[in-house]
C-alpha cells in the first residue's frame, strides 16, 4: 500500500469515518490498484471526511483527478486515479455494497489503531 493511501486512510479516521476497508484490486482491475471505503452518518459527516481527505493529500503534493457526488453526499467518489476513496452515507454504503460486488479484490479492514504514514 503506498503512503497516499495511508494518507487517505489516517484522513478518514481523523474526520470519525466509520466502518474503513481497504480492497487490494491489483489482481481484478485494470484502472485503479486500491479502494479506500468508509461511512459516514450524515451529509455533512460526508462531506467533512471528503475535504479532510482532500486537504491532507493537496498537502502532500496530490490533488483528485475527480470528484463526485459532493453536493448530494450519498456517496462521494475521490478517484486519484491509483485509488479511489468512497465516503458513503450509511444507507448508501448498505444499497451499493462495493465490497459484495468486487469480492474477489482482497479485502482488508482498517482499525483504529491503524498505522499513521
């Protein structure tokens, strides 16, 4: 996993994000290599882990290739192209089930105490 994504991660947990996986898509997809998943409670709390993942990477010299989905806040994409963060409300995070539709990517759960980079 590279720093970014650990970067992305801290981010996450630094803004309360809830319920972190990380898929390892090196071996089933062609265009990214990770997928950063996490919840969030509300639109607001979505949003908030969406700008602090953001601004902690622009800190570091990265900024997304995309965003989308901000205003709505039921699932916000953040593609820097080598990996994508999903922030999803929790309802949407239930409907989508990214982890049951890519569930031959690796999957790996993201605890509290997960390293910082």
């Amino acid at each position: 996993m590279t720093a970014s994504v650990r970067k992305a991660i801290q981010a996450a947990q630094d803004r309360k994000a809830l319920n972190l996986s990380l898929l390892d898509l090196h071996e089933v997809s062609s265009f990214t290599d990770w997928f950063v998943i996490c919840s969030g409670t509300s639109t607001r709390h979505t949003q908030a882990i969406c700008d602090g993942i953001v601004e902690t990477l622009r800190k570091s010299g990265l900024t997304p290739a995309h965003v989308e989905g901000y205003a709505r806040a039921e699932w916000i994409l953040i593609d820097y192209l080598s990996f994508v963060v999903h922030v999803f409300h929790e309802r949407a995070r239930l409907f989508y089930d990214l982890e049951r539709l890519w569930k031959n990517a690796r999957r790996m759960e993201i605890s509290e105490s997960f390293p910082a980079p």
